[in-house]
C-alpha cells in the first residue's frame, strides 16, 4: 500500500513540475524597458498659501432631526403581539 501511495505521489510531483515548465514557456515575453525621458520645458514648484479666519460663532449651533418619535407601523403588522 505504501508503495502504491509513493507511486501516485512522485507520478504527481512529475506531472505538476511539467505544468510548470509548460506554462512558463508559454508566458508572454517581458516588455521593452522605457526609452528616455525628454524634457520639454522645466518644471516649476511652489506653495499654495491660503489664510482664513474662524468664524466668530458657529455655523449650526444645535442639531435637531426633522422626525421624531417612532415610525407607524404597517397595516399588515398592527394589531400583531410583539
């Protein structure tokens, strides 16, 4: 029984080391590396300054959700024990 089980197991390492070697075969050939970079004309750098103030008092000073209390039920809901 071992020597079944070693038999299927080498069979199986040779047909998986097959793949392999048949998909890298296959593999689409690696690109052309970038030719070189030309320079058109030269790049200007600089700082973007702006300068705010707070406000004085907030904008929204409280919160208050337009519906309140829960919502009715559905017709074929009411009435139901719960």
């Amino acid at each position: 029984m071992r020597t079944l089980a070693a038999a299927v197991g080498g069979g199986a390492l040779v047909a998986m080391g097959g793949i392999g070697v048949a998909s890298t075969s296959w593999a689409a050939p690696e690109p052309a590396p970038p030719g070189p970079v030309t320079v058109t004309e030269e790049a200007t750098t600089g700082a973007t300054t702006v300068e705010t103030t707070a406000p004085s008092e907030p904008t929204t000073s409280s919160a208050a959700p337009e519906i309140t209390g829960p919502a009715p039920l559905p017709p074929e809901e009411e009435g139901l024990p719960g």
